[in-house]
C-alpha cells in the first residue's frame, strides 16, 4: 500500500498554532497535560503530540479538549 504524502508546510504551521493554542487554554484553565488526556479520555503522550503539532487531532477530539478546557472550539483553532 503507498504512503501518503505529508501535508504541505503551512498545514505543519497552521497544526503548531492551534497546538499552542491549546497549550495556552490548558495553563489558564490550571490543568495538566495529564488531567486534560484522562478526562477526554487518551494517552498522555498522544495528547502532548497534539499539543506540541506533531499528530493531527480529529474534530471530535478538538471538541472533546475545548470542553475539557471550558472554551470554544473557535478558541483553539483561531
């Protein structure tokens, strides 16, 4: 089966952005990285790769972290 080719480079940016975006929700809400991945619920680790850009979170996961974070999903991907 081929791969599939990485996305273009503005996409890796624009996933970087809204990973800090999140970063920055989840200090103002006071939670750890671990408090957020138990109550979506996911692994640590894969939670942190969301945050940092390095993994694709799905809509729903998106939706999953605003609530968590007690902010609009517009909040996140702004």
């Amino acid at each position: 089966m081929p791969r599939s080719s990485p996305p273009p480079d503005w996409v890796l940016v624009r996933r970087r952005q809204i990973g800090d975006q999140i970063r920055a929700a989840r200090l103002d809400a006071n939670l750890t990285q671990e408090a957020v991945a138990n109550a979506i619920p996911m692994e640590r680790p894969n939670y942190n790769r969301i945050e940092m850009g390095h993994s694709a979170a799905t809509l729903d996961t998106l939706l999953l972290i605003a609530e968590v974070l007690g902010v609009d999903l517009a909040t996140l991907v702004r």
